[in-house]
C-alpha cells in the first residue's frame, strides 16, 4: 500500500501548532499595523483613530451606537478619539433624520483621502499574500477566522459577497 501524504500537518491542535498559531497571528497583526502606525505617526494619530476611520469609511452614517458595538470601547475612548478627528477634519458628524438622539459619523474629503491611503498598504499586503497562498488557502484562512470570531460578530459576514453587515 503507497503512503500518500498530504503535506498537512495532520497533527495540528498539538501545543506547538497552537502555540505557532498564536505568533502568527501576532506577527502578522504586527507588521499588518506597522505601515499604517507609521503614517498616522505623522499626523499625531494611533491605531484607535485608525480603527474608527477605517469602520466610518467602511459603513457611512454608522452611528456611535454601532461603532461602539464594533470597537467594543467605552464611549469615554471613543470621544476622545473621535474628538481628535472631528476636530482635523477627517470626520463630520450630524443629527439623524429619523431620530434626532442619532449621530450619524461620515468620512470628510480629507477622512477619505486618509483612509484610502491607509487601507491601500494593509490591502496591498493581503493582496500579495492572498496570490502566494492560492484560492484555496485564502478559503481556509477565511474559515479559521471566522472560527476565531465570537458567534455574534461571525454572524455579520456573509457566505460570499456584500460587505459584513453593521
């Protein structure tokens, strides 16, 4: 009988597998970030602007409510935060239509031009190592992060298609 192997490992919930995990993803979320830390540094922002840039471009008109819930801050974190963009024009706010207690979170021209420039190193490195890996790894990499995401936020995305739901 031939033996047929796969190259997967077949060992892989061992500790070391585990434990490798665990710096992959740190590695990789470290150099994901760095570009982007880099170019905020410039500006006097962080990474906490980023993530409230990056969520407002994502989804405009997202609430502070639904931003909350994304970034699973304190409303004390994300005034100052949003304070500081407001205050350098990077975003607007406005009172809902519907509901007047609402304040709607829009990227400015400025915001926009910020976020695109952001997003395009981070998605330039996706990119390159989305074709390294082939169709298939990009697959199982989805798969495994969703599997990392509490059940609630898994629910946002979808099989395939659209942007994940607010």
């Amino acid at each position: 009988m031939a033996d047929i192997k796969t190259g997967a490992n077949p060992l892989f919930l061992r500790e070391e597998e585990l434990r490798q995990g665990i710096e992959l993803l740190f590695y990789a979320y470290r150099d994901f970030t760095a570009e982007p830390d880099a170019m905020l540094e410039k500006i006097g922002l962080g990474r906490a602007h980023h993530r409230v840039v990056y969520f407002v471009g994502r989804y405009p008109q997202i609430t502070i409510t639904e931003l909350l819930s994304i970034l699973r801050i304190t409303k004390q974190s994300l005034s100052r935060v949003l304070n500081d963009l407001i205050g350098q024009e990077y975003i607007e706010q406005r009172t809902g239509t519907r509901d007047r207690r609402q304040r709607l979170l829009t990227l400015t021209a400025k915001g926009e031009a910020l976020e695109r420039e952001l997003s395009d190193a981070q998605r330039a490195r996706i990119a390159r190592a989305y074709r390294a890996a082939g169709a298939e790894a990009v697959e199982g990499f989805r798969t495994v992060m969703l599997g990392i995401m509490d059940e609630d936020d898994r629910a946002k995305f979808p099989a395939r298609g659209p942007a994940p739901k607010r």
